[in-house]
C-alpha cells in the first residue's frame, strides 16, 4: 500500500529532533513511498542540513517552502496537496515514530474500508525516549470516539494515518487554534469513520516549547 508521510518544519525546532524523527521513518517495518516535509517560513541553515542529508538517503522527499510561517493546519494543507497517494501519515517534526507504527496502521486501513482515519496512543518522555513519564490513551472505538469528541481531542495528531480523499472533502485544517479538534469534529459531522489503535505508536517528545508551539487546551 504507498502512502506519503507529511511533515512540517519551523524555524524554532532543534535539528537534533529533527534528525531522529526522520531516522524513525526509516527505521519502519514499512516504510513510506514518499516523505512531504514542509518548511513553514525560512529555516536556518542546520535544519536544512538535516533536510538535505536525509533526501540523500531517502530520495523520494518533496520540500514544499513557505516564504513565511502560517502555522501548523495552514502548512499542512500545503503539504496535503503534494501528496501523490491516497493514504497520508502524520508525523510531528521532534516526535519519533516506533517501528510497527505504520505497519500496524496500514493494516487497519486494508482490512476496514469503512475506516477513514487511524490513530493510536502516544508515550510522552522527556530528554530521551527511554524516559517515559506518561501514556497519553485515546478511546478505540467509531462509537466511542463519537462521544468523547464532545468534550476532548479524540486522536493523538501526530499519529493520525487517514485517507486523502476524507481530509478534502471537510476542507482540510482551518485557521483556529484548535486546527486538528476542529478537523476531526467535521470530519466526523461528515460521516467519516475513526479508529484508534490501543497501544502506544509514537514517542512524544514532552516539553515546554512544544507544548507551547502545538497548543490544545
């Protein structure tokens, strides 16, 4: 099954992080057809370091630049529209993804066509991935997703792997701060069909600056 995995970058994220979310990538059991990475607004020359090196190794990487930032959901609908397959994953540029994260997505996605879009939980640590100081869970169930998005986020964004086709037909991200809430709640008044994985896909990197940059209450 091909996919794109889409990603944004900004001027702030640390090239180190950078570094060891696209190793993760290659270090999947499946790994993408495609990697979108946006850069949203200039980048400094260490980013584009990591960016270059790592087209090196995985040449089928497409650079979409933006000459200043939008914003996460305004970046990504750029990115969204360079990718060439119908199934995209999400991936944050500091977060780092566990090897069997899209190899057990992917599987959902085959087996249901039902489902539209696919999540999991994350495990959020600090300094190094071995330091695990919490598991953020998100309901499993259509049903049960349904219910909770009444009161909170109902998918980990980072982990989300969805079809191109369901994502477009809501409008994609909006302007708002809440841009990924927002989007699943439409997504789910449009009949779309969600799913999450209950176990933990992604190593979430838990600090003060992201918590900060990627927002939610």
């Amino acid at each position: 099954m091909n996919f794109s995995v889409l990603m944004s970058v900004y001027l702030r994220e640390k090239p180190h992080h950078l570094e060891q979310a696209l190793d993760s990538l290659l270090a999947q059991t499946v790994q993408p057809s495609e990697v979108v990475i946006v850069e949203d607004g200039p980048l400094t020359e260490a980013l584009h370091a990591v960016i270059v090196a790592f087209k090196q190794r995985f040449p089928t990487t497409v650079s979409v630049v933006l000459p200043r930032n939008l914003g996460l959901g305004l970046a990504l609908n750029h990115g969204l529209k360079q990718c060439r397959f119908p199934i995209i994953a999400r991936m944050d540029s500091d977060d780092i993804a566990m090897p069997l994260r899209f190899e057990k997505q992917l599987e959902i996605l085959r087996t249901h066509k039902e489902i539209d879009v696919v999540g999991s939980w994350i495990d959020e640590f600090l300094g190094t991935k071995e330091n695990i100081i919490s598991t953020r869970k998100v309901p499993e169930t259509h049903r049960e997703i349904l219910h909770f998005a009444r009161y909170r986020c109902p998918l980990n964004h980072p982990t989300v792997v969805f079809r191109k086709e369901a994502i477009e037909k809501v409008g994609c991200y909006r302007k708002v701060r809440l841009e990924d809430y927002d989007l699943w709640v439409r997504a789910l008044q449009s009949g779309a069909v969600f799913y999450n994985l209950q176990e933990s896909l992604l190593w979430f990197r838990f600090s003060a600056e992201a918590f900060h940059r990627r927002g939610g209450l």
